[in-house]
C-alpha cells in the first residue's frame, strides 16, 4: 500500500509541474511574445551606424575608394620600436568620401585620420602608428576604413618583421 501511495503522489506531483510548465510557456501576452523574438536593429547589429549618424543609414550615395598599395611593407625594426606610416588613398568613385571610424586589427596599431570629405579623383590619407613591443619575426595586420563605400568598409593590409 506505501508503495501505490507513493506512486500516486509522483503521478499527482508530475501532473502539477506539467500544468505549471504549461502555465508558464503559454501564458504571454502578445506584446510580450515580440519582445522575445524581437528583430535587432541596426544599432544592436553595428554601433557604429546609429541614428545620430544618419550619413550611414542609406541617405548617402555610395563610392569607391582605392588604396595606393595593396599591403604595405613596413621594413624590418628592432623590437620595441615604435614607426610610423601614411597610408594614402583615391576616392575613385563618382560620389564624395566621407569617412566616419578607421580601427585598426591590432591594439598595438593606433591609426588617426581627418575626417574632410575627399572629392572624387582627390586623394586622403590615414596615418598609423605601429609599437612593436612584445612582437617578434613577421607582423601582418590590417586597417579598416568605415564610410560611404561598399559594405560600408574597406580594409588595407600591412605588414613588418620586427627581430
């Protein structure tokens, strides 16, 4: 007798967490069923294009920029060296550039740009900073230029063997 009372009370005990699980699962209002499956913006999906830059947000006209070099050959330095480098580019597109963040791939590459409009045909310029301290044998990092080009990104590699 224990053993079917104890039985039934499993039974009843399981029954009671379904109902609660059922209760749970189903009991959300609408507005709150989108909250849960809600779509990200644009914002959530990349910061940098929020809505207090709306140049990025589709009203501009897109362009082509070209950089002078593929990769740029940085040389050999000793270690612990800090170099510089410009990095020069043509906006060979139909629109005017307008740039809006550069990064860099690296935390030991600091890049730095002005941020006036380039016409097309016209040329611009990134400077980087590189610090090779705790690097060692051949260095390859990128550049990253955020604007009106496709993608809304462009990248340029360079590269520099740090003994």
């Amino acid at each position: 007798m224990k053993a079917k009372t104890k039985l039934i009370l499993g039974i009843l005990i399981l029954i009671l967490l379904l109902v609660n699980a059922g209760i749970l699962l189903f009991n959300h209002s609408p507005e709150e069923k989108r909250e849960i499956a809600h779509e990200p913006s644009q914002e959530e999906i990349n910061p940098l294009f929020n809505e207090d830059n709306q140049k990025l947000m589709g009203e501009e006209k897109m362009t082509v920029i070209q950089f002078d070099r593929e990769i740029y050959d940085l040389d050999t330095i000793k270690a612990g060296q800090i170099i510089y480098q410009d990095i020069e580019y043509t906006n060979v597109g139909e629109h005017t550039f307008e740039i809006v963040n550069v990064k860099a791939s690296c935390g030991c590459t600091v890049p730095s740009y002005d941020d006036k409009p380039i016409a097309p045909g016209e040329k611009g310029k990134i400077k980087i900073e590189f610090n090779s301290r705790d690097k060692s044998g051949l260095v390859l990092n990128s550049v990253s230029v955020f604007g009106n080009v496709e993608d809304r990104e462009t990248s340029v590699k360079f590269q520099v063997f740090v003994k």
